[in-house]
C-alpha cells in the first residue's frame, strides 16, 4: 500500500513539475514578443538654468540603458517599435534647512525631463510625462564641485523610472 502512495505521490510531483512554466526576467521587462527595436531622440536642455553637458549625458545615459537591459536593436536614424522624445525641462538648485541666521545647511539640485514615449506594438503602453529626481548637498561646497557625482546619481534615478515606466509597467 505504501509503494502504491509512494509512486502516486512522485506521479503528482512530476506531474506539476512539468506542466507548470516558470517565466522570469533579471530586469523584470514586459515587452511584447513582436518589439524588436529601440529609438532615443536627442533630449534638448530647455532648462531655465543650463548644464552643458546634460543633454548628451541624458541621452547617452538613456540608450546605454536600454543597450544592456534589453535584447532590442537601436535605431539610430528613425523610430524604433519603442521611441523615446523629450527634452530636460528642470534644472535648479534650491536652499533647505535654513538656520537662524538664514544661512542654509543644505541645498538641493532637482533635474527634471519631460518624454513622450510611444510604443507601436502596444500604443495603450504610451506616455507622455515628466519624471524628476533630486540629491542634497551641504551647503558649505560650491555646485560645481559635486555637481558631476549628483548629476551622475540624478540621470540615473531617472532613467530607471523611465525604464519602468516603458518596459516594467510599474
């Protein structure tokens, strides 16, 4: 009787283990089977206050992404099945904690950037919205001495809420 319990048991086991597909990504991307190809249009800095660099950091930050997170194919010329458009729309640097003396203790430098992404397999998927992120410094340094490293940790934060938003749908 045992025997019997024993094989049906590792019948059911097998059973379920075969007939159940497990599906996951490293990235945790969505995309349709039938996207095979990736755009990213130069971000132009409309920015009251302008980083020279921020454009082409953006930009370049932006498509790397989508190089080493995805198997898609860039078009460089064009529209891909997934393209991305915008510009930087924010800029700006900001006081906070300030003490009695009206000194700041700490500021804050927000970036700002506007994208229209537009997905041609799956057009529901398309947005066309701002994302912003911010780091704090210490107010006794000058921007442009850490300006490089926040900028840096800005874009970053950004781009991964952009790649959320495209690809993760969160």
């Amino acid at each position: 009787m045992n025997l019997i319990k024993v094989l049906f048991l590792s019948f059911c086991v097998a059973f379920v283990v075969t007939a159940c597909k497990v599906s996951y990504s490293f990235t945790g991307g969505t995309l349709s089977p039938e996207v095979k190809t990736f755009s990213v249009q130069f971000f132009p800095n409309r920015a009251p206050l302008v980083n020279p660099n921020l454009s082409n950091q953006f930009t370049e930050a932006l498509k790397e992404k989508f190089r080493g997170q995805t198997t898609l194919d860039e078009i460089v010329d064009g529209e891909g099945h997934l393209n991305f458009e915008g510009e930087i729309t924010g800029y700006r640097t900001q006081a906070l904690d300030v003490t009695a003396d009206d000194i700041s203790a700490t500021n804050r430098l927000t970036v700002t950037v506007k994208v229209r992404f537009t997905n041609e397999i799956e057009p529901d998927n398309d947005f066309d919205k701002s994302f912003s992120a911010f780091r704090d410094f210490d107010s006794t340094k000058q921007l442009s001495e850490v300006e490089e490293g926040l900028v840096a940790e800005i874009l970053e934060d950004i781009i991964d809420d952009i790649y959320n938003e495209a690809v993760v749908n969160w």
